[in-house]
C-alpha cells in the first residue's frame, strides 16, 4: 500500500508541476494546450502538487 501511496504522490507531484508551469506561462509544451498562460492552472497545479506531496511523506511514515 505505502508503494501504491508514493507512486501516485509523485504522479501528482509531477503533474500538478506540469499544471503549475503551464499556467505561469513558464512551459509552453504542447504548443495546442488550453492551459498555458491560464493563472487558474497556477492554482490547480500547486494545489495538486501539495497532495501529491503530502501522499509521499505520508507514505515514508
């Protein structure tokens, strides 16, 4: 179960990244993405991101 929990806490982790990025502006990969330069994006990407990160500690434990 803790290497389902870690596995799916990087998955946020890297996604809600992706999301973060995209929405700054900062990524603009793929070029067709309706998210790139969206603050709201921002916000859903760092909030995912905080689960994610929550999920692999709460997995280390």
């Amino acid at each position: 179960m803790k290497t389902i929990l870690l596995i799916v806490g990087l998955l946020l982790v890297a996604s809600g990244g992706l999301w973060f990025l995209q929405g700054l502006g900062i990524v603009t990969w793929p070029q067709e993405s309706f998210m790139i330069a969206q603050t709201q994006w921002a916000w859903y990407g760092g909030a995912t991101s905080l689960v994610g990160l929550a999920l692999v500690v709460w997995s280390r434990r």
